[in-house]
C-alpha cells in the first residue's frame, strides 16, 4: 500500500464504505449511524461483564475500520466480507434499535 494514492483507497466502517468527500469529523458531529449502531462512539462505556448480554439491544461499542485497494474491492466484490459491503448515504436508514441502558422491564 505504500505506493497507492488515496483515491484508489477505500474506507470501510461497519459493512459500510465511507466517502472520500465525507471527513470523519462531519460523521462524528453528525452522529452518523450505521447497520449496527453509530459509526463513532466516543461516550463513557459500561462494564460488559456485568449483567445478561441481549443482542437485540444497540451497543455503543464499535469495531475497528478497514482500508482497502479499490481495486481488491472490485476484484473480489462478489466475496465475502466485501459482498456485504455497501456505500454509506447519509439520508438512508440502516435499521431500528433500541439505546443500550434504555430497556423497560415488565
């Protein structure tokens, strides 16, 4: 990757490939969202450990990104991972879920 430009790079961030002309900043301020939950996170986090997991409830963790060759992508595109990967649009909606701490009880 040494000898790559940036534009021939690729960003990609929960199954989502990021824009070039969208800066990070604009997606931390904006709150962007992705398939799982916000983009970026940089709040205070809860122990893990403690309690029962429930995996229909958004955590505010997040996994690490991938930088990718453009041309890798479009080479193996029909493969997985890259087969799931999508372009992030701001206007779209990835999914519903609920806030992590925000669960009612019964």
């Amino acid at each position: 990757m040494a000898n790559v430009s940036s534009v021939a790079l690729l960003y990609i961030k929960e199954d989502l490939i990021i824009p070039g002309d969208i800066s990070f900043y604009d997606l931390i301020v904006t709150k962007a969202r992705g398939k799982s939950g916000p983009l970026f996170s940089f709040d205070v986090h809860d122990d893990v450990r403690v309690g029962p997991v429930d995996h229909r409830v958004e955590k505010d963790e997040s996994h690490p990104g991938k930088v990718v060759e453009r041309r890798w992508y479009e080479k193996n595109k029909h493969i997985f991972p890259a087969s799931r990967w999508e372009f992030f649009s701001p206007a779209k909606e990835y999914g519903k879920y609920s806030i992590h701490g925000g669960e009612k009880s019964s």
